[in-house]
C-alpha cells in the first residue's frame, strides 16, 4: 500500500507559477510508474505527466510541454510538478498517482491522493 498527498494548490493569475508536491510512504524507485493527473469539472480525468521508477523517463502530456517540468527526490521520496506559465485551461484538480505495475492486482495496482485545487483566472 502507498500513501499519497498532494500540496501546493492553490488560485493564480493567468501567466503565474505554481509548485504542486506529492508526498510518497514509499521509495519512488521501487514504484513502477508516479505522475500527476488532473480533473476539470465535466470533463475526465486526464495524464499531465509521469515518469518511471526505473530509468527515470518522463512523459509530458502535449497542452503542458515547454510549462510544466516534473521532478523528484529519491531520498526524500517526494514527487514535483513545477507549473509555469498557467492558463485558464490547467484550471483542474490535481492528482498523484501511483502506479505499482501489472504485477500487482486491478484492486491495488493504483493508488491516488487526495487531489489538490489549482485555479487559472483573472
């Protein structure tokens, strides 16, 4: 089981910078994949970015590339989303997720924070 909670939400200009943070129970490497996921009100949930335990590679969804950067701290077993350059469209909650691999069975594979509000206006 991992434990997951998210912070660094909050309301910001269009143009501004937020920092989200993921607080992990467990060491990232030994998690198969991690990433941030968002939630628009009527629309579904959807991938932001990601990056593997092993090997460390990073995805980035295509309306984030070039704004977005994702991090992490092994040791302190911590996941970032650093957000520049915010538009009205990233207005979402926030999610970390964790994927522990197919190995593991549907029930517990992936496990969520609690989501984290991030607003966009003017």
């Amino acid at each position: 089981q991992v434990q997951l909670v998210e912070s660094g939400g909050g309301s910001v200009q269009p143009g501004g910078s937020l920092r989200l943070s993921c607080a992990t129970s467990r060491m990232i490497f030994s998690i198969n994949t991690m990433g941030w996921y968002r939630q628009a009100p009527g629309k579904e949930r959807e991938l932001v970015a990601s990056i593997t335990g092993v090997g460390g590679r990073i995805t980035y969804a295509d309306s984030v590339k070039g704004r977005f950067t994702l991090s992490r701290d092994n040791d302190k077993n911590m996941l970032y989303l650093q957000m520049n350059s915010l538009k009205p469209e990233d207005t979402a909650v926030y999610y970390c997720n964790a994927d522990l691999g197919p190995a593991q069975p549907t029930l517990v594979r992936y496990m969520w924070g609690q989501g984290t509000q991030v607003t966009v206006s003017s």
